[in-house]
C-alpha cells in the first residue's frame, strides 16, 4: 500500500511538472508567433510608406513611432553607411539580411537594462537598411511570473498529487482487500466463499468474475475429490469388517502358534484399516458439512486436561514427559470432535515428537481484534520442515520420516477439518524446543474462533 501510494504521488508529481512545463512553452510559442507577426506589420508599414513618400515620409513615420512606450515596444533604426541615421536604440544591433525575425538584445536609452527582441532587416533601394523590432516584455513577464509562483505552484501540486495518490491508492486497496480476503478463505478450505460482484464493468470486476469462476472449478474438483475418497472408504469399510470377521473365525479353529501369530497380526492390521476407512469418512463427512451442528461452549482447558489424564499411562511407558500449561478457555465447539482433534495431535506428537511433550491453552488477539482460542502440542522431536507443513495436513500424506511407522497419513488432515468446520485453523510452526536430534520440534495449534 505505502509503495503503492508512493509510486502514484510520484506519478502525478512528474505530470504536474510536465504540465506546468507544457503550459509555459505553449504561452511562449503564441507569445512568440505573435511577435514576429507585429515585427512584420511594422516592417511591412515602413516599407510602405518609403514607397509612397520616399525617405522623407519614411523618417516621419519612425519619428511617430519612436516615442511609443506601450508593450510591445517597438525599436526602429535607419542605417546607411554602416552608422545610424534615424534610430530609437542606444546602439543598433548587428543583423544579418534575411526574411526570418532575429532574436536580438538591445538598449533603448542608457539608463534602461539590456531588453530581448525579435528584429527584421529590409533593404532598401538606396543601400540603407531598415532594422524594425519589438521588445519581448512579455515573454519576461512570464518567465518571471512563473519564477513568482514556483512555490505555490510545487506546494499545490505536492498537495494534489499526495491527495490524488491516497484516494486512488484507498480505492485499489479497498477492491484488492475483497479479492484477498476471498482468496485467504478459499486458502484456509472454505471453497464457497465469493467475491462480492459491483456492475461497475471495470478491470477489477473482471477480475472478480474470474476469480470466482475459478473458486466455484476448486470447490467442484475438491468435492469431487473428496467424495471419490469417501465412496472408496465406504465401499472398503464392508471387506474390512468381512475380512475381521473371517479372522475371528480362523483364530478359534488354529491352535498351531505360528498361524495364531499370523492371524492375530493380520487381525491388528485389518483392525487399523477400518480406523483409517473410518477416518477417512469422518473427514468427507466433516468437510461436506454433512454433520450434525452440537456446538456450545466447551471449557477448552478442562478437556485438554482430560485427554492428558488419559495418554499419561502411555507417554510414561513410552519415556515420553507429558505436561501441560492450562489457562481458561471457552470456545462454542463440537466437543466431540474437538476431542478427537486434540487426541490426533497427542497421538502424532507421541509417535513422531520425542521426549517431551506439552499441551497448552490460551486466548489469543490477532492485528484486526479478533479473539482466538487455541490448544497448543509443542515436541521437542525433528518437526516437520516448512516446505513440507502443506502436504502435511493432506489425506494420505506421509513424510519419508514417518513411512517406517505405523498410521495411515490421516491425522493432521482429521485436525484441519475440524478447525475448518469450526471457522479456525490449524497452524504448524516450529517449536521453541530442540531435542537430541537436533532438531526444531513441531509446534501445533488448534485455532478456534472465541
């Protein structure tokens, strides 16, 4: 914005100069034209009463003229022999012949200053020459009005150009910040959001047309995506619980330890695709809005509390330090779901985060005044690199690092559907913490709206 303000100030700056530049130099030039058309006449009427009365008439004629102090003044010499006869200047300037007006610098008395001119030779018949001009007072009175005004010129035009580039400035920014801001809710997955359309019919409606054209193309390949993923899940979902079903069976016909062992670990396995089959479909459920609204004001605090309580066992026998730093906080939420949020944040930070683990409440204030609530898992493990931090939260994406362990890529992605249907996000930065490995850790952040 400030760069942008700038740019435009500078911008009308530069055209007021041209301008005022353009302005004078089309005054001069009719000045001048002007001139040189008065500095014709008067030849043209000297020579002409030379050719009516002869030299005689001709000296009258400039002794009429001689003693005109009116603007444009009007100088005359009558030369022959290379000296003066009959003038009205201090010293007659050296001309050349020729039938173009001359700029030329005369004196008309010794105690008047050096004055520009336009001047004009005629020849006449008897060698003399006929040197006819007028003064450019005006051109003087120009430059010096404009030299007057300089000032107040450049402050008007500073004042116009800094006013002009502010409301233009405020005009592009407030049509930009609609256009951002649809973007911003289409980058945090909301793909109904549009930008408001003005019949204006400029560039930046245009835009606007296009842009929602391509949000509705999103929404429509992500729905589709997200219902091809849902109908996969739920046309799995039956074979898996077959195939458990079938497990069952066999383990109570075998008694051979070997095949015991084989089917119990095929059991654990088919076990594990059900919950990712069934993750999979709370998420397409979750992100076509095809859930239930149990929204109320939940005591975010306590629940975290209640979720450490019951991961305590397993991060103690997994070496793990679960602690917890818990300020008082209520957000209108899905208490359920929340739940199932914060317990895959726990879950991903006791696979992947090292040796320590603390989970945090608190209220927080964005830049624009809005309140936030959020639940923080901060590890002191390898974190998750920022070029990385986007695939993270997508279905079915697993880092090369977490390939080796068990789960199926749907954690983080279980998280970011529930902060979005709850008009939140979730945020993954690294962590303050750094462990054995040296390094960063991973913090995330279940941000709800307060």
């Amino acid at each position: 914005m400030v760069r942008l303000v700038t740019a435009i100030f500078v911008l009308q700056l530069v055209s007021s100069a041209l301008v005022t530049l353009f302005v004078r130099g089309q005054m001069l030039d009719v000045v001048r034209v002007d001139r040189e058309r008065q500095v014709t006449e008067v030849r043209d009427d000297l020579l002409a009463a030379y050719y009516d009365g002869g030299r005689a008439e001709l000296a009258e004629f400039i002794t009429s003229r001689r003693g005109s102090g009116a603007d444009p003044a009007v100088f005359v010499a009558l030369v022959g022999q290379g000296a003066p006869v009959l003038s009205n200047l201090l010293r007659v300037p050296t001309l050349a012949d020729g039938p173009r007006p001359q700029r030329v610098v005369v004196r008309r008395g010794p105690d008047q200053p050096p004055s520009e001119g336009l001047a004009l030779v005629g020849q006449l018949p008897d060698g003399e020459r006929l040197v006819v001009g007028v003064v450019s007072l005006t051109e003087r009175r120009i430059d010096v009005a404009f030299a007057a005004t300089a000032e107040l010129t450049i402050a008007v035009a500073v004042l116009m150009a800094l006013v002009s580039a502010l409301v233009i400035g405020l005009v592009i920014s407030r049509r930009t910040h609609l256009i951002a801001e649809t973007a911003a809710e289409l980058a945090s997955g909301n793909f109904g959001a549009r930008v408001p359309i003005e019949g204006t019919g400029d560039g930046f409606n245009h835009l606007r047309q296009q842009m929602n054209l391509m949000a509705e193309r999103i929404g429509e390949l992500v729905g589709q995506l997200s219902a091809v993923s849902g109908a996969l899940a739920h046309d799995l979902r039956s074979p898996v619980t077959r195939l458990s079903a079938a497990i069952d069976v066999a383990l109570a016909r075998v008694e051979e330890p070997r095949a015991v062992e084989a089917l119990q670990a095929a059991r654990l396995d088919a076990d594990a695709l059900r919950a990712m089959l069934e993750t999979a479909l709370d998420i397409s459920r979750i992100e076509g809005g095809a859930v239930e609204d149990r929204r109320q004001p939940i005591d975010l605090a306590a629940l975290a509390e209640d979720l450490v309580e019951l991961y305590d066992p397993l991060a103690e026998q997994s070496g793990v330090r679960l602690e917890t730093r818990l300020e008082p906080v209520t957000a209108a939420a899905d208490r359920e779901l929340v739940s199932r949020a914060l317990a895959n944040l726990i879950d991903n930070a006791l696979k992947y985060g090292g040796n320590a683990i603390t989970v945090s409440t608190r209220l927080e204030a964005s830049a624009d005044g809005e309140r936030w609530a959020e639940i923080a898992v901060e590890d002191n493990g390898p974190g998750i690199a920022a070029a990385d931090r986007a695939r993270a939260v997508q279905r079915f994406v697993r880092l090369d690092d977490a390939r080796t362990r068990p789960g199926g890529g749907l954690g983080l992605a279980m998280v970011t559907a529930v902060a979005r249907l709850h008009g939140g996000s979730l945020v993954l930065s690294d962590s303050a913490a750094t462990g054995d490995s040296g390094g960063k850790g991973l913090l995330a952040i279940l941000r709800l709206p307060a």
